[in-house]
C-alpha cells in the first residue's frame, strides 16, 4: 500500500504546530509564545537548549523554566529525541520541502558530516559560557521563523533565505543534519529513547525504497546492513518515511530496547 | 466701602507702567502688514474658553498657517493654553463640512444652499401657518459671534413673533445671569481680570481653574508667588490640578454649598463682623419662593414671588444656620467655616469669590450665586480693584453674544426682558417695527424646547454652533425623540457630530476667522475680528444662513444691512441698545485695533475696569462711593435663600454621586479640539475618576473597564485612580469631550426652578467592573 | 571517473560547480547577515525593556525570545526588535512614542516572561525601572515656555510623585506663572506615557536609559 499514512500524519503536525504558532493572532488563547518557551493551553514548555543559554549566559534561575525544560526532555526521550526535528521544528518542514526541490533539480548532493552538529552544540554552550552571548538564539532559524509568522518580524528571514539557498545549490540539508545544535542536544536524548525504528530482516528484499525515503540515510543504512533488530541512531527523526515506503512490511515501530546483535567487532554494539 | 485712592492708582499705575514698558517691546502687528515670510497676522479673540486670551493668526495664500498668543493682548500677554496653542488646526480636519447635506431616509444626500434654504422655509411656514409661531425655535450658542446672535433674535423675536431662542450658554451661566439681575439688575460681573493681580484672596467654589481658565489660573498662581499674603483655597467635591497649587482644599459634600455659605454668613451676622454702614446704605433684603420643583416634569412653571424682609428679619431668619448644622450637610468642619468667616471678613485681606459649573450647574444655582453676592455684600468687599466676587464664563462669547444681546427664552438685548412692555416698545423701535409683534410670552427654555419636540409640539429646531445631542442631560429621551423624526432638525456646524446625526437638514458654517465676528469674555472684554480667509466649500456664516431663511419667510427687511458694511451697519444698530444702559458698547471702528475694551465703554471712549463704583465707571457720580444703579432703589438684593436638597442623591442601589466636567485638553465635545491629532493624542478617551478605597473595595484596578450606570443610562469607561482628579470617596468623576461615550445619558434633567439650568454634577450612579 | 556520492567523494565537476556556488552563497548569506545585524544602533541609545529586565548584557542572554511578553501586554505595548538590535534581535522592547507601558497593577509581561529576564520578584507598579523620562529639549517645550501644557505632568500614571510642577514667574510678561514639569528619577519608572502624549511633533520629552540615583554629596 503506497498510502503514505505517517507521512501525511506528520505533516499535519507540522503544519498544526504553525497553526499552534499563529493562533493568538486570531484571538486565540491556547497557545502562547514559541518554541524556545511556550504556554500551551496553560502548560509552559521550553526549549532545554534556550534553558541552558538563559541559565549560563544570563545567570537567571527560574524553577518553572527548569520543570517545563525538563517535561520537554522528557517528551523527547520517551518519544526518540530527533522527533522534535521530524514533527514539531517549522525549519524541518520548510529544509524538507526544499529538499524535494533540490531532488528535483539535482543539485546540492554535497553532505556534511552528521557528527558536526554535536560540536556545534559544544560551541554554543562554550561561548555562552564565556562571552554570556547567546550564541544559537541569535542566528537560530526556528526563532527567525516562529518570530516571523507571530510578529511579522521579516527581515531576518534573509538567513533563512540563505541557509535554504546553501541546501539548495550545495550541500542538501546541511542545516538540519550537521550544524543545528538543537539537534545535536536532541540526537544525544535519542540514545535513551525507547521509541526506535524495528526491522524484520527476514523480510527484507533489499529493494532500497527506505533508503532512497530516509532523509538522513546514515541513520538507516548501517542497521540494515548488519540486520539490527532496531534503528537505534541518535539522528533518526522519526519521520516513519521508511515504514511508509517498505512495499513488505520490514520495518515497524518498535518499543523497547533491544540488544544489536551478537557480532563483537561491530562498532554500532549497543550501548557504546 | 470707598475704592481707596492708593488702590485705584496702584491699579492705574499697573495698567500705564504695561502700557508704556510693554508697548514698546509688545508692539500690536497691524493686520494690514506681512512679516518677511510672507504671512499677515490679524488679531482675534481664542476660538475657546471665557477667559477670552488674545491671539495672532498668520495667513498665507488664503489659509491659516500659524497662530500664536498675542503679546499685545492684556488678558494673555501672548500666552495660550495648548487649545489656543493649536487653534487654526481645528479648521483643518479631514471631514470638514463643505456642503448642505438633506436626509433622505437615512442617508443624507448632497444638496444646493437654495434646495436646502428653500426645504426649511417650507418646514417652518408650515409649521407656523398650522401651530404658531411657537411651534419652531432655534438653539444657539455662547460660541455664536454677536452678529449670529443678534440675527437669530431679531428675526425669531421680531419676525417670526416667538421667543423660543435659546443658547447652549443655559446649560452653564443661566444661574449667575438670573443671580446677577436678581441681586444687582444687571448681568454681568463688576469686577475684572486686574482683581486676580490685586487681591490677596481667592475663595475658589467648585471651581477648577487651573483645566478650564488655564491661562487665568496662571495669572493667579503669579500673584501668588509675588506676593506671600496670596491665600488660595479651594472649595470642592474633588481633588484637582487646582488644588495641588491653592492652599488650603476643603472638601464639600454635593451641595453643601448651600449650607457652607449660609453658616459663613450667620458667623458674619453672630459676631456682627459685617459693614454696617455698607449694608444700610446699598443692600436691600428680600426672601424668594422656596420649595419650587426640580424641572422633572415637563412644562413645570415655577413662580419667583419675593417678599422684603428687614435687616432684623434677615438676621433672624439666618439665626438656624450655625456652623454645626452646616457641618452634617456640606461635611465641612464647623471649625473651617469658622475660619472662612475669618477671611471673608478679615479687614487686611482682599477677598474674591470664583465659580463657574461647581455652582451654576446645580439645582439651586442661582441660590448660591446669590449666597456668594451675601458674603461680599454684608462685608462690603465689592466693586473694589482686587476685591470681587467674580463670575467665571465658561464660553467664548456666552457674555458677549448670549447675555448681551439676549438670546434667552424672556430676553432681549441689553438686559431687557420680553415681559416688559417697555423693553419691547423699545426693542421695537430700534429695531423699526410694530412693538406687537413682540410676543410677551416667554418661550421655552432649553431644556422645555427638547421636550417639547419629544411631546411633538415643537416642529422645527434649528440647531447652530453647538452639540446638543451629545451634551444635554439625559440624553437618551432627546436622542430618541430626535431619531424617532418627531421634528423636523436643522442642524448648521462644521464637522459631523453627534448631533449632525439626527438632523434632517445639515449646513456647512464659517468658523472663527472665515467669518468677521465679535467676542465678549467674562471680563465684559469685546474683542473684535476681520474675516481672514474664505470657508471651506460651500459653508456659510451663520448670519447668512439665518437672513436667507428670514427672506424667505418675508422678514428681510429686517436685516436691511449693505453688503459692504454688513458688520458695521448691524452693530451700530445692535449698539443702541447698549447706550446709557450702563453696558455701553464703543462704536465699530473702535474695536478694530484695540484689543478689546471692557464695558461700559465711556464718552472719551475708556473701558470701565469696575462697575458700579465712582473710582471708575461713568455711571456713578464722583463722591457716591458705590451705587448699584442698576438695582430696584439703588440697592443691591441680600436674599434668604435656604437649603433644600439636590434632585437624586445616592442610595444602595446608586451609591455613587456622579459628577461630570471637562480638562485642558478639549473643548467641550471636543468637535474641535477632537481633530487636532496632538491634542487627541494626549487625551485620547474619556475615563472615570474614582476614589482608591471605593476602587479597591469593588476590585477596580487603574485602567480596568467599568460600567456606570444611572437609572437613566449607562456607559462604559476606564477606571482612572490617582489620576489628575482625585474624587472623594462616595464621588466618581468624569469629562463629556468623548463622542464615543455619551456619558451624560446619566446625568438627570433636573433644573434649577429660576434659571432653569440642568444640574450636571450630582445624580446617582453605581459602578461595576465591566 | 565515476560521480561517486559517497560522504566522502566528490567529483571534479561538482567541485568546479561548488567553487563557484559556494562562494557566491557564501557571499548572499554574509550580506544578509551583514545587512541585518551590523547596523547601527538605534537613536534613543538603548531600547526600552518591560518592566522588570534585568541588567541588559544579562538581559541579552536570559531572553530567549518566546514573545510571551509581548503576547501577555493587552495594550501591543511590547513589540520584538529585528536585526537592527544586533545581539537584541528578537527581544522585546517599547516605543513609547508609539505605545507606551501603561503599568498593569498585575504585571502580565513579567509573569509571563519564563527565563526571569524579566525579573519575576518585581511585583509593584511602582517598583517599575525601565528608564527614566527626562526633557531633552527645553526650548521646545511650551509650558517652560509660559504656555498652560503640562500634559506629561497630568497624564503621568505617578503623578506628584514621578512629575511634579514647579511654579515661577513669567519674568516676560509679569502676570503669568511659568509652569515647569519636573521629573525625579527615584519616582519615574519609565514607562513613556509621557513622551507619548508630548503634544509637539519631536516630543520635548522622552524615556532615557536609567542613571543611578543622585545622591547629594560627593562620594569617593
């Protein structure tokens, strides 16, 4: 069955939590702020990146901040750390569409590495740390992009411009897979999260639809060579592209955590 | 007592020493001369307020470019509240009235002066052939220039053969003109500006100077700081920007002034502190009808019958009103009408009384302006430089144009009433017609005329220069009466107002310098003005609108007046009302450079400063000392007025007393001032001024909405606490400048019995957060 | 050769391609940054914050620009700075000349704010420290000169205490009082009420960054 399930599943998501975004410009009263601190329908939730800026660089503590931090970290944990990039992030739906674009054109097939945005992330706490500066909220495009649709704020847009245009021409996805130090902190939850990715080798026909779907095929590739019962990458967002596509029904969701595989000289072993 | 010589010179030698320093640097422009950018200036009184300052207004290429105070102008030296500051840019506002406007349904539809002239000649012909002249009216205005006055008077009194002629100026000196001529038999104050530069005492009752005679209360508060004896107190139910710089602030339950100035009197009569010499030679004693109604019935005519009274009877009769029962009606201390007793009758001070709407605005506010007259005349500290009571004019011209030229229902020019066969005779004889066309019947008052349309007896209002259905009491009666058609409204204006909105036929009006015109403020200053440039569109002054309409009723003849000389030919005429009449006014040309002169105006052409007194008026012989030659007997009318209670007070359902007033900022109904962007920035939106514990205690925070409502109506507003007013406790507050809130709905149509003026500052309200 | 697109490999023609693309990107994304954030700052010298942020170079970090802030004001008093605000973009801040803080006795912004950037131990209207409203022009100003205004004075939510009026004599005309509008920083929160309601075109009065008390002798 070609019916992309997950796929308009989670782009209704997407697209809810623009909504979500816009809401208080229609009067409504269920949502507010954005995604590095948010009230919904009167639970406050945080972005632990922004968290962890406020608390280093500004030296603030607020008890609040730290629990809606934490009931965030620990949504993502449960539910596999890089879905916050593959459902919620406006910047992950805006790259995914200039992605189709790219294939399209065929441009921009140069990648960086994945492991990037973990030293990216190192870099933001570092300086603001050091400098107080905020580093990631400044140039963050989820901030430029949330700021946009609820105050009109275009002209910063421009970096979104070109960090899309960069996707385009250079290096596809090059912001979502190696420079978001979001998504390095998040990819770090993933590790623990219960939620992964389940493949039935035995009924793989290795046709490659999943790979040619996943956006990050780093993700999926190695655990299939090496028939891992479960996807367990830090950089798997969860988008079920892969569940959508398999014509057999080899992968499925599963929960739990279950060991990789008896072969010792594998370096993806669990629990590295 | 006698004006002392040392006073008079020292107020002489105040006038030469401004005169000669000050002329040179202070050089009056002539209007004919352009400056080096081109702009002429010409003189003018403000468009505004009864303090009347004077003002310059440059034009260039047939608009008004700049305005400034006029340095030459002995009210204001070239000074200007922010009102007079901005004042040509009230005639720019976007939706000026350009053109005659008729209702068709409800649209109004663009029409010619001779489509619209000719729709209400045929209205008010029909109206008088089926009903009589009584049938139709006019309602002006105290911001009429004197010509439109005197156009509306002769042609609805003279020609069409009604009195029904009324300004707004009922809604706010009606009460000091009937105190005026029931005390001295003769409107207007005696005193003038100077007194606020001379004196050392000012008793302020209900009076907020300091937002509504701005530049006045400057001259006043420098008066104090020149001279350390200045005491200022401020009598009031309010905290304001007044009592911030006065004195002393007693604060007065509503109308406990009735109370107050009767026990400041039995202290004067108990502890003999009166000028007996003054009281026995110029003070006659009198008792008026008490029990009269408060005006909340239609057609209520109350009768004013007198009966003298002896000094002795007097001093018996205010023998009740001691301190302590004053005390449990006004909730000031008898103790502190003890001590205003002290001033009023300190020898070493000069005493003055102001008001303005705290007491013209009251059931019986021609009861206080008479117990105000008591004090000075029992203690003779009147018709003195520095000491006066002094009657604060709220309007540009309600002295000028209503008073004068007698606009009222039972007036006619110069003081004169419609009753009197003899004032009719003479009025008929200057005016060059048969005396019998003058009806000696009273026509309605204000307040009558509005419900008269609601009864469907009057058929045709014509409206001018002023927003009745935004500001008259309550509202909701007369808007309905008016939206419901029941008669047949014109309305003349230059913007669309709240009023504009139910008229049948609306007419584009000249305002201020489109149109040649003459002012007269509270200090009996007639200020003249030149024509400056040409009105916007189609609209016309008023005086043209009227004598089209008397043309075309067959009256216009009686406005025989050239082209060329319009303006001088009709106060020539207007003029001979005035002379020998103690209201002298000077002949045309005189006004043209002068910037303004104070009647009477004497044979050597000389204003008079102070009436009834031989230091300066004409009228009084050298060696009278002081002569109320105007009054029955030359005697000045000391009248026992007691107290009786205000129409609604508040009760549990209507805890609140609500009273209403106006700022610095707007004019009014801010028609003017509204389309000033800077002055509507500053004061955007009326609110409601309530105490901090009665907000606290109803979970009233600053700037929450609010709902207040009286048995009549109700409005909402924003809370204002620990604002610029500080209402006392019991007492909220707030201004009628918002077209967007019609917050005399509220207010009760209750009236004073002699004046027939609307009390808008005491009714019953509650208050709840909306 | 082969393309080979492996992480690793790149093909001579998409090099050629990317030496060309790269730089120009390079160059389109530099300018927009440039563009945005290296502009100079703004005229007043400071943004005004809502009531309650702390010092601003600790502001800048504690913000992490939700808009909360500026959702909780009833009035849109708030609104977020763009790229002129350099390191600021995205922070709130009020033009008071357009909306002034109108001093809600409950403080929404500062209960709304989550990091504490807005200091949430700042509970009383009064204790509000946003700036200090000061004349910056006296000549301009009409009640300095003789003129009946004061409408700062008259329309500030402190007033006689934040603004108070000092009377003296019109030496000019000798009749009149020149009434000045005085403000004292220790009352004045900041809130810009007055600046908006100046009634000249340049308002003679405006909102300047806090100065530490004046005290009345000379410390050292």
């Amino acid at each position: 069955m070609n019916f992309k399930r997950w796929g308009i599943a989670r782009c209704t998501v997407q697209l809810l939590m623009i909504a979500l975004l816009a809401s208080p410009l229609a009067g409504l009263a269920i949502f507010r702020g954005n995604l590095a601190a948010a009230e919904l329908l009167g639970l406050p939730l945080a972005d632990p990146l922004a968290f962890l800026q406020a608390l280093l660089g500004g030296r603030v503590f607020v008890l609040s901040y730290l629990l809606s931090a934490m009931l965030v970290v620990g949504f993502y944990v449960l539910l596999g750390g890089r879905t916050f990039c593959g459902w919620v992030c406006p910047v992950g739906l805006i790259t995914e569409l200039a992605d189709r674009l790219r294939k399209r054109l065929g441009t921009g097939t140069q990648t960086l590495p994945l492991t990037l945005n973990r030293w990216s992330l190192a870099l933001v706490l570092l300086v603001v740390m050091v400098t107080g500066v905020p580093l990631f909220e400044l140039f963050s495009p989820i901030g430029i992009i949330s700021r946009a649709i609820v105050f009109a704020a275009l002209v910063p847009l421009l970096l979104v411009a070109a960090i899309l245009l960069v996707e385009l021409l250079v290096a596809r996805r090059v912001w979502c897979r190696s420079l978001c130090p979001l998504g390095g902190f998040y990819s770090l939850l993933a590790a623990a999260s219960p939620l992964r990715i389940g493949f039935i080798s035995e009924r793989c026909t290795h046709c490659n639809d999943c790979l040619k779907a996943c956006p990050v095929e780093e993700v999926l590739y190695p655990s299939l060579e090496l028939n891992h019962p479960q996807v367990a990458a830090g950089d798997c967002i969860r988008c079920m592209a892969c569940l959508d596509t398999c014509p057999t029904k080899a992968l499925k969701i599963s929960i739990g955590y279950q060991p990789l595989s008896r072969d010792a000289t594998d370096p993806l072993k669990g629990g590295r | 007592m006698e004006l002392t010589r040392r006073d008079f010179l020292k107020a002489s030698a105040a006038a030469a020493a401004f005169a000669a320093a000050g002329a040179q640097a202070l050089a009056p422009r002539l209007a004919s001369a352009a400056d080096d950018k081109g702009i002429k200036w010409g003189k003018a009184p403000c468009r505004y307020c009864g303090v009347g300052c004077c003002v310059l207004v440059g034009v260039k290429d047939g608009k008004i470019v700049a305005t400034k105070g006029d340095p030459a102008g002995p009210v204001n030296k070239g000074l200007n509240c922010i009102k007079g500051y901005f004042l040509s840019k009230a005639l720019y506002g976007k939706d000026r009235l350009t053109h005659p406007l008729i209702r068709k349904g409800n649209k109004m539809v663009k029409a010619s002066w001779d489509e619209a002239l000719n729709l209400i000649a045929s209205k008010y012909k029909e109206a008088i052939a089926r009903s009589g002249p009584d049938s139709v009216a006019i309602y002006g205005s105290g911001q009429w220039t004197v010509f439109e006055g005197y156009t509306a008077v002769k042609l609805f009194k003279g020609g069409i053969g009604t009195n029904n002629v009324e300004p707004n100026a009922r809604l706010c000196m009606a009460s000091a003109v009937v105190g005026f001529m029931n005390t001295f038999g003769s409107d207007e104050p005696m005193g003038c500006y100077d007194d606020l530069d001379l004196g050392d005492t000012y008793i302020l009752w209900g009076a907020n100077m300091a937002e509504a005679h701005p530049v006045l209360f400057s001259r006043l508060i420098d008066n104090k700081l020149k001279n350390k004896k200045v005491k200022i107190i401020d009598i009031a139910t309010r905290r304001t920007r007044t009592t911030q710089m006065a004195d002393e602030y007693i604060p007065m339950v509503p109308q406990g002034d009735l109370a107050a100035l009767n026990a400041i009197a039995h202290v004067i009569l108990r502890d003999k502190l009166y000028d007996e010499s003054f009281v026995k030679q110029h003070v006659s004693f009198k008792r008026g009808t008490e029990n009269q109604p408060y005006g909340l019935k239609d057609k209520e005519n109350p009768k004013e019958e007198p009966k003298p009274l002896t000094f002795d009877e007097y001093k018996q009769l205010m023998k009740q009103f001691t301190p302590e029962w004053a005390e449990k009606l006004s909730g000031i201390p008898a103790k502190k009408i003890e001590h205003l007793a002290q001033l009023y009758t300190d020898k070493s001070r000069k005493v003055n009384s102001l008001w303005t709407m705290g007491v013209n605005q009251h059931v019986r506010g021609v009861w206080v302006n008479n117990l105000i007259y008591n004090l000075h005349l029992l203690t003779g500290k009147i018709c003195k430089p520095g000491e006066n009571p002094l009657s604060l004019t709220g309007q540009p011209s309600a002295c000028g144009t209503a008073r004068e030229v007698g606009t009222f229902a039972h007036r006619l020019p110069a003081d004169m009433v419609v009753m009197n066969e003899a004032h009719r005779k003479k009025t008929a004889e200057i005016w060059g017609i048969d005396p019998r066309k003058i009806s000696p019947k009273v026509g309605l008052h204000t307040m009558e005329m509005f419900r008269a349309i609601d009864r469907g007896e009057l058929k045709c209002l014509w409206i001018q220069c002023t927003n009745p259905f935004q500001s008259i009491p309550n509202l909701s009666r007369y808007r309905k009466a008016a939206q419901a058609r029941k008669a047949f409204i014109v309305v003349s204006d230059i913007y669309p107002t709240r009023s504009t909105e139910v008229a049948d036929v609306i007419l584009p009006s000249a305002s201020w310098v489109e149109k040649e015109g003459v002012f007269g403020n509270t200090e009996r200053r007639t200020q003249h003005w030149f024509k400056m440039i040409e009105p916007p569109g189609e609209a016309k002054e008023d005086t043209w609108q009227l004598i089209e309409l008397a043309k075309r009723l067959g009256h216009g003849n009686l406005f025989p007046y050239s082209q060329k000389n319009f303006h001088k030919e009709m106060w020539e005429e207007y003029r001979k009302f005035t002379i020998g009449t103690g209201k002298d006014l000077a002949p045309y040309e005189t006004y043209y450079k002068v910037r303004g002169l104070r009647w009477p105006v004497k044979s050597n052409g000389q204003e008079t400063r102070w009436r009834y007194t031989d230091a300066d008026d004409a009228y009084v012989k050298k060696g009278e000392g002081v002569k109320f030659y105007k009054a029955p007997g030359n005697k000045a009318t000391i009248w026992f007025r007691p107290y009786e209670p205000p129409a609604e007070s508040p009760n549990s359902e209507y805890p609140f007393w609500y009273c209403t007033g106006r700022l610095l900022e707007h004019w009014h109904t801010a028609t003017m001032t509204g389309r000033v962007p800077e002055l509507k920035r500053a004061m955007p939106g009326a609110t409601l001024e309530m105490h901090p514990e009665d907000a606290a205690r109803l979970g009233i925070k600053n700037r929450d909405k609010v709902k207040v409502s009286s048995r009549r109506g109700s409005v909402v507003l924003i809370a204002e606490i620990n604002g610029r007013g500080k209402p006392e406790k019991g007492n909220v507050f707030t201004t009628f400048f918002d077209e967007t809130k019609l917050i005399n709905d509220l207010c009760i149509d209750a009236f004073d019995p002699l004046s027939k003026e609307p009390d808008f500052k005491k009714c019953a309200v509650k208050v709840e957060k909306a | 050769m082969d393309s080979d697109t492996t992480n690793t490999g790149i093909s001579r023609r998409l090099f050629l391609k990317g030496s060309i693309l790269t730089p120009l990107t390079l160059a389109l994304g530099g300018a927009a940054i440039s563009a945005v954030y290296l502009r100079p700052t703004q005229a007043r010298g400071f943004y005004l914050r809502p009531p309650g942020a702390i010092e601003e170079p600790r502001f800048l970090a504690a913000c992490v620009k939700c808009g909360k802030c500026a959702q909780a004001c009833p009035y849109q008093s708030i609104v977020m700075a763009g790229g002129e605000a350099g390191v600021g973009i995205g922070t709130p801040h009020i033009i008071p000349r357009e909306t002034p803080c109108y001093l809600c006795p409950d403080l929404p912004c500062v209960k709304a704010c989550p990091s504490g950037a807005l200091d949430k131990q700042l509970t009383e209207v009064e204790k509000v420290r946003m700036g200090t409203a000061v004349i910056i022009d006296r000549e301009g100003c009409l009640s300095i000169r003789g003129l009946r205004c004061e409408v700062c004075y008259r329309q500030c939510p402190l007033i006689d205490k934040a603004i108070t009026i000092e009377n003296r004599h019109n030496t000019r005309t000798g009749e009149h009082t020149i009434m000045e509008p005085v403000i004292h920083k220790d009352k004045c929160v900041g809130c810009g009420i007055c600046e908006k309601v100046c009634v000249r075109e340049k308002p003679v009065i405006a909102v300047q960054q806090r100065v530490t008390e004046q005290k009345d002798f000379y410390e050292f």
